[in-house]
C-alpha cells in the first residue's frame, strides 16, 4: 500500500474493510494486519490537532541567517535597522526585537533608547510590528 488518504472518514472505511478482509481471508492476514496497523497510525496522526506553523527563519539580505542575540539584548525588546543605499541612507526603523521584516544587521537598543529614537525625525517605526505603539506613543 502506498498513500493513504489524510482524511479520517476515507482512513475509517479502509479500516473497516481491511477489518472485514482479516475476518475472511486466514492466509493473508497477517499482511492484512499490517496494512490494518499502517492505516491505524496514518489515522492517528489524521485526528491530531495540527500543531501552528512554525515562523520559518527569513534569509538577511546579503546571504547569512537572522542574527542570534545574547539573552539580555533579547528582553530589550527593540532593535534598530539602518539602511543604506547608492544614493545615502535610508531613515532608520525601530523594530519589536521579534518582528520579521528586519533586514541586514539590526542593533538592540533599550526600552528608553528606542523611545529615544523615535523622537528622531530620521528614524521612524516599522509599519508592520509598530514598535510606537508597544511603548505608547502611536506616531502614526
């Protein structure tokens, strides 16, 4: 037997015929048995409550993974994106330390830095995680 459904009203069905089949046919039950315990574990994992997906690691740009931080630049919450670019910077962004729109190398910063920077006027939030709003100041 190759695939099996995933979906437990076809998998019951062929449990209920391989079911019968043991019944009737002695000389290929054990093979019977077999497909039987396939089925059964392939409906088991049917009914299982799926689990959320899992947020897959985003490529930085320029190749490389996202970078690690040490364990206390993680509860800072924040980070800082600056960008450049041929014609010169691009105005920084303050992003949630979790958010997946940071690109390149972000910098932690504190609480009290992030809402620091957000005072600037060449640095502003990302649109996507609001940064401002987490520390209350929703400059949108």
């Amino acid at each position: 037997m190759s695939e099996l459904p995933p979906d437990p009203p076809r998998l019951r069905a062929i449990l209920a015929y391989l079911d019968r089949q043991i019944v009737e046919n002695d000389t290929v039950g054990r093979y019977l048995r077999l497909q039987r315990d396939a089925v059964r574990k392939a409906l088991t994992r049917a009914e299982r409550p799926a689990l959320p997906p899992r947020r897959p690691s985003r490529p930085v740009k320029g190749g490389g993974s996202l970078p690690v931080f040490p364990p206390a630049q993680v509860r800072a919450g924040y980070v800082l994106q600056r960008k450049r670019t041929p014609t010169g910077p691009e105005p920084a962004l303050v992003h949630l330390a979790d958010c997946s729109m940071i690109e390149g190398t972000p910098h932690p910063i504190r609480t009290d830095e992030a809402r620091a920077a957000l005072t600037d006027p060449a640095i502003e939030p990302c649109a996507f995680c609001r940064p401002d709003t987490e520390l209350g100041m929703d400059l949108a």
